[in-house]
C-alpha cells in the first residue's frame, strides 16, 4: 500500500468546524465554514452511554458547565436537550449537539472534506467505538477521497485498519515521539497529524520525506507561513476564514 492521499487535505482546514465563529463542533460550525469557502473540516467524535455516536471533543458535559455529567451515563435523549450554543454567544442558544449521521448528512450536502477525529471515549469499550464509527459511515456515501479519520488512540486506528484496508487514516499525536510507534507500519497512515507548539524544524524535514505532516492548532498567520516554509502540509486553524491566514497561501 502507497502512504498517498487520493486527494490532499488542503493546507488550510477548519478546527472542530469554525469556531471562532460558531460554536465548535455544531451544525452552525460546520454550516459557516462551508459558507467562507472553507473545504475540508476536523470534527471529533465520541460515543455516549446508549452507543450513540455524538460530536463532542470531551467525554463529559464541561464544554456547557456540567463537568461532572459523564456522557457514559447519559445517552441520546439527554443529549439531545442539551443548548450547546448559548456557552459560546446568545445568538447560538439552543444550538442541538450533532449525531454523526447528522453530520456526515451536512458535509455532504456542503460538498465538504471531513477529518473525523473520533475521540475514544475512555469509560466505554474502544473496540466497540471503533466498530460503531466505521458501520455509521459505511451506511453513507461520502467518497473516500472526502473522508480522513483520525485518533489520537494508536490501537483504535489499529482496529479501523483491521475493519477497513482502504480507508484514509490520519495518525495523530500531540508530540511526534523519538521512536517510530510499533503500530504504524499496519495502519499505514496517508498523513501525520501534531501539534504545532511541540514540532522542529528538523523534525518536520525528516517526517515530510515519508507522510504529509498536518499541525494543530495554528491561528497565527505567521506561525502558518513558517510551517508551510517547513515542508509542513496544512494546518488545523480556528479562524480559517481570516484574510491574514488565506493571505498566507496566496503568497507562499
Ligand atoms: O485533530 C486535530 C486536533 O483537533 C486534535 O486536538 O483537542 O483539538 O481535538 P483537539
Ligand atoms: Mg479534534
């Protein structure tokens, strides 16, 4: 198997939607992102108490001021009562969390890429996540050259290479570690994916000779120019609609 992207990722993808202008990793997130021309979107995915599949970054309620509400106790009719928009600015108020149906429905009908981060929800079984993301988005056409999944979780991405020799794998670290992991070679990622504040110069040359490095998150313009100058591929960028940020691309 080739590391090749059927098609890259562009060098400017909107974090959790566009969060600087809506709230993270909801339809209107999702929705003003298309709107700005934006192409491709992360999204985090997690799995609640019932098994439903919600777009969340956190495994409790803390985005919304109940952090002591575990999304392993709760399920789909809890979940669905949730403002998950007032938090972020009274014209969001009752803004209703996604399902991933839901959202795999929305990018499609924006002709969006998506990076579905699933994030494996720590107090229920990561098999059982692993294989419920990947039947929801068989059930859907959304073309593979559209769809990148990603985990910090090196044995979920194991597990989704197991289900799936063909899907766009993306792995994700915070730092890139000394050691290439065990696991990479069988998940055979198409890209790497870090965190900008932990990344050298001469790690970023030696990485993009083998995957095309992807870095969250970057919302300064100058930070984008400097790791596009590094031979990085794109960046995970909270305010992608920004004119200093597409600037960035018009001159480098
Ligand atoms: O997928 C890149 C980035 O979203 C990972 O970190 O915490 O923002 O989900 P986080
Ligand atoms: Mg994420």
């Amino acid at each position: 198997r080739t590391h090749l992207m059927n098609k890259p990722m562009p060098s400017l993808i909107g974090h959790r939607g566009l969060p600087d202008l809506a709230p993270e990793n909801t339809k209107s997130s999702v929705v003003t992102a298309a709107k700005h021309g934006i192409r491709w979107v992360e999204i985090d995915v997690t799995m609640a108490g019932d098994g439903s599949l919600v777009i969340m970054h956190d495994p409790d309620l803390r985005l919304f001021g109940q952090a002591e509400t575990r999304l392993v106790d709760i399920g789909k009719s809890e979940l669905s009562s949730i403002d998950a928009g007032s938090w972020f600015d009274s014209n969001f108020t009752g803004e209703p969390l996604l399902f991933l149906p839901e959202l795999l429905d929305l990018v499609i009908g924006h002709n969006l890429g998506l990076n579905l981060e699933i994030k494996i929800n720590p107090d229920i079984d990561m098999s059982l996540q692993v294989k419920a993301v990947y039947q929801c988005l068989s059930d859907f056409h959304i073309t593979a050259e559209n769809l990148l999944i990603s985990s910090f979780d090196m044995a979920a991405l194991v597990e989704l290479r197991k289900l799936d020799q063909n899907i766009q794998i993306g792995a994700l670290a915070q730092k890139i570690p000394d050691q290439t992991p065990s696991e990479l070679a069988f998940i055979a990622p198409v890209s790497i994916h870090c965190d900008q504040e932990h990344l050298t110069q001469e790690q970023a040359a030696q990485l993009k000779e083998q995957y095309p490095l992807y870095c969250y998150t970057v919302n300064s313009a100058e930070k984008f120019a400097q790791l596009l100058s590094w031979g990085v591929s794109g960046i995970f960028c909270d305010r992608a609609h920004a004119e200093d940020m597409i600037a960035v691309l018009t001159h480098s």
